[in-house]
C-alpha cells in the first residue's frame, strides 16, 4: 500500500481547522514536544483505541506524526484501511522542528523533538 506523505513545506501555517494532527510516538516522546492541539495516542495502542477516538470521524484529514515518520507511516496505513483520510508527515518532527515549526509542551521546559 501506498502511503500518502506530505512534506512540512506543505502543511499550511497556522494549521486549518479539518485537519488532525495524530502524534503516534511514546509518552515521554509527547511529554518533550508535540504540536499544538494535536491528540497523542502511542502507536502500539492505535488499534484498541481506534474507536473511542471520535476526533478522526469530524477531522477531514489526519496528519499523522512520529519522530522521524516510520510509525507514523504504519498508523496512517492503519487508519486509511479504516477509511480516514490520513497523511503521513514525511521527516517526522525532526523535520517540522528543523522547519522552525512550533512545537509545545504541557511542563515548564522547552519543547524539544526526542
């Protein structure tokens, strides 16, 4: 299966509204930096809680990170067979940090990409 790539030049800023942003990596990968207003659901728990995440059915297309777009890659697969319009990030947060997109944290530290 092909999976859909968007590279970060092509991702608008500020994100619009229809579009998620699904964060697939661990939690302390969270816990350092994530985009703003993104859900964060680890991809070795995508399939069991697949249907309690309402947020993919009102999302018109969901863009799917990880650190370096590896996992990403198998969620947004995952989520395609399931019907969602997803894309994967190609470079992963690396890339959209190196990009100078923004990146926030719950804590008092500076985001970071782990």
């Amino acid at each position: 299966m092909d999976i859909p790539t968007a590279a970060v030049s092509g991702v608008p800023d500020p994100l619009p509204d229809g579009l998620l942003v699904l964060d697939v990596r661990e939690d302390e990968e969270w816990d350092a930096g994530h985009v703003a207003g993104s859900v964060h659901v680890p991809l070795m728990e995508l399939g069991a809680r697949y249907a309690e995440l309402a947020e993919l059915s009102r999302a018109e297309q969901t863009l799917v990170v990880c650190r370096v777009g590896n996992r990403s890659a198998y969620a947004a697969g995952f989520l395609i067979q399931q019907g969602v319009d997803a894309v994967n990030l190609d470079g992963g947060l690396v890339a959209w940090q190196q990009a100078g997109r923004e990146l926030v944290t719950d804590g008092d530290h500076p985001p970071m990409v782990l």
